[in-house]
C-alpha cells in the first residue's frame, strides 16, 4: 500500500520508505512530473525498482513528463524507449561529483534524494537521505533549477544544431569546390604539354604567352584546390573525425616531390627564387630501403605540412636559396626551412599557429595552423621565427622516430600545448 505524502518538510532515511515514495509521487501525479539522472548508473537502478515503468504509466494517464538525464552510447536505447512513449528527454552534462536527484511532482511536492555511492547496483545500497516537501518555498526553488538547467540544454542542442549545419555546409561546399578544379588542373596540363610539342612551329613570343596564362590558370585553380582542402580538414579536427594513417615512407622522395608540387606552384611567377633539399638523414639499417631514408609517418600530411612551410617562404621571398634541410637526431627526424624573405610580421607574431592569422591577401590563414595539429597529432613539434644572425625566417618541425603502424584520430578539442617555439609570420 502506498504511504500518504506528508505535508511541509520531512527527512526520510530507510531506503525502502525512499524508495516506495519515489514510486508513490510519480503513481499520484496529476500535470507534471520534473526529474533528473543525475548519473548513467541511477538510470540503471531506477529502472530496477519500476521507476521507468511508472514514468510511461504516468504519461498514458496523460501527465506531461520532462527528464533530465545523463546519456551515453549505452544507455540511449533505454532513454529513446522513454521518449518514443512521449516523455521528453534531454541530455545534461553532470560532474562526477554529482550526489543527488530531484524530482518534483505537480509543482507541488519535491523530493531531493542524496546518492552516497553511485557504483553501487542496488538501490538501497546507493542512495542516503531523502527530503521530501510540499513547502512552496522549498519547492518552487527546485522548479527554478530544472527550468534553469532545461533552457541551458536546449540552447546547448541548439548551438550542436547550428555546428552541425555548419560543418555539413562546409564538407558540401568544400567537395564541390573539388570537383571542377581538378578537370581545370588537368586540362591545363595538358595545353602545356601540346603548347610544348609545337613549340618550335609557331611564334616564340605567342607560344611564350600561352604558357604564360596555361601556368596562371594551373597556379589559381592549385590555390583553390588547397583552400577547400584546408577547410575540410578543419572541420574534420573541430568534428573529431580527423585521422592520420600511419605507415612506412620513403622521407627523401616525399620531400623532392614535396618541392617540386612547391616550384610548380609558382612557375613563372619567382624566377630569382630556388628551393635547394640538403639531406643529413642517418641511413641506419632499421631507416634503409631501396628508395632511401624510410620511417613510420603520415606520409601525405607530413608533404602538406612541408608544403605549407615552403609555399610561406616562397611567398615572401623575392630571389635568393630557400634551404631544406632534413636531419636524423636520436629519437626524431628535423625537417627545417630557411628562407631570405622579409620575416615575420609583428602583427601576428605570437598567434600564428591560431585558426585565421594571416597577413597575406591570397592566404585562408589555415595552413599553419592545420600544420601544428598535424605535427602534435605525430607526437612531433613546429616552430616559425625570425632568424637574428641574417635576413629571413626559420621554420620546421619534428617527426619522432618511435611510432609504429596505426590510425590515430585527433580528439575533439584543439590540441593546445607544444614546448617548440611558435612565433607568428605573415601568411
């Protein structure tokens, strides 16, 4: 038989009167019930002693239900059963510390309930006191705080709503940007190779000007195809699908083809400027294979984070020797790029690795940034700085010498420590 509510305040410290009136006030609901999990493992052991089972009662004598709840991978089937009979649940994000639950019945009786030891299964060995109370000053005060707490989750679904929209229109906007420009990149290829086969037949300043405007059109639609690139991987970092795939590569051609993607780039645009690849790569028999230097990287990502090195240098050098260096130290390969350009802009000098900084009218102000969470993500780290005993900037980064086939997948949130010097540069 259910036990009659109490008016004003009352403590309740036997577990089975706690738990025969939690039953009770959801079995005599008229209008409302408000209730809060505070913790996957309540869910578990609510449902155990028929607390689920009362809430879907109430709901079909048409009590309107609102649940705050923490939710999980495992525990969402349950939550979805709740909301498919009509009882609305949101997720709430609770701290470990969390000790209690409230529910409050008909804006008219609340029940605050202590957990002394969340691991535990049952019930009766979880829970501590109990406070149950039909004092309006007592009980509006809960009302206050599930309200509180009910528009904070609903403008948090909101914002994860509006970052979702976001980063699907950014992959659509980014693949579709994609596509056209490889056609662009391949059809110019191509008029530059037929321009070369008839090269001696036709008028030499004629034949110069249509290479001329063929290399103009690869070098922008190469800027774009980089730009969506960039803002893919962006927003796979920001979403948490970002991966590096880690197998064995051959560091010397990556890096000579790295260049050459570089120095095709800016065809006929810096005649006065080279890229000069100096290797000091210690050929031990674990690193050596026919093609040369082999270690454990993401081969790709390593070549977009030296590319993006080199297309910064490139930018901001007139003429001279950009010098790329590779050096084995003891637990980790040096890959370094020293350039006589006009060094760092003071505007954006400590926050060049940030999302934006940029300084150049034809940079996103992606690409170092997307270049350190590359590096971090390999357990390595990048530096950019001026260089105090000449004209120019120094830039580089570190690839350790100890990681072994595997995926790693970036975690959500930003990786935000590094110990390498990061100084900003106008990009």
């Amino acid at each position: 038989m259910s036990e009659p509510i109490q008016t004003s305040i009352q403590i309740i410290s036997t577990p089975d009167r706690i738990r025969q009136q939690y039953l009770n006030l959801i079995r005599t609901a008229t209008t409302e019930v408000l209730l809060v999990f505070p913790t996957i493992n309540a869910i578990h052991r609510e449902h155990k002693i028929g607390i689920i089972e009362e809430l879907k009662k109430a709901v079909e004598r048409g009590v309107k239900i609102r649940i705050l709840s923490a939710e999980d991978e495992f525990i969402k089937d349950r939550l979805d059963i709740l909301r498919a009979s009509g009882i609305i649940v949101r997720r709430i994000e609770t701290p470990t510390e969390t000790k209690f639950k409230i529910l409050v019945v008909d804006r008219k009786v609340s029940f605050f309930v202590e957990t002394k030891d969340d691991s535990k299964v049952s019930f009766a060995e979880a829970i501590g006191l109990a406070v149950l109370s039909t004092s309006k000053p007592t009980v509006l005060p809960f009302v206050a705080i599930f309200e509180s707490f009910w528009r904070e989750t609903e403008l948090y679904e909101r914002a994860r709503e509006s970052d979702r929209i976001k980063d699907e229109f950014v992959n659509i906007a980014a693949h579709e940007l994609r596509n056209p420009i490889m056609p662009i990149l391949s059809g110019a290829d191509l008029i530059q190779e037929a321009i070369a086969q008839i090269k001696g037949s036709v008028d030499a300043d004629k034949a110069a000007d249509l290479i001329s405007n063929a290399q103009l059109v690869v070098r922008n639609a190469s800027k774009l195809l980089k730009m969506s690139e960039d803002i893919l991987q962006v927003s796979r970092i920001e979403s948490g699908t970002f991966r590096l795939n880690i197998e064995a590569v051959a560091l010397e051609p990556l890096i000579g083809s790295t260049i050459t993607d570089v120095e095709k780039r800016y065809a006929g645009e810096k005649p006065d400027t080279r890229i000069v690849f100096e290797s000091k790569l210690d050929m031990t028999n674990d690193s050596r294979s026919p093609e040369g230097f082999t270690m454990y990287c993401d081969g790709p990502k390593v070549a977009q984070t030296l590319f993006n090195l080199l297309d910064n240098a490139m930018k901001f050098t007139e003429k001279g020797n950009i010098l790329v260096s590779a050096i084995t130290q003891k637990t980790e390969v040096v890959i370094q790029v020293q350039d006589p350009g006009t060094g760092i802009d003071p505007e954006i000098k400590d926050r060049l690795f940030e999302k934006f900084a940029t300084r150049s009218t034809g940079g996103t102000g992606l690409g170092l940034y997307l270049s350190k969470k590359i590096i971090e993500a390999h357990g390595g780290m990048i530096w950019c700085k001026d260089n105090e005993q000449r004209k120019g900037t120094d830039s580089g980064f570190t690839i350790p010498l100890d990681l072994h086939p595997e995926t790693i997948v970036l975690p959500e949130k930003d990786i935000e420590s590094s110990n390498a010097p990061q100084v900003g540069r106008n990009m």
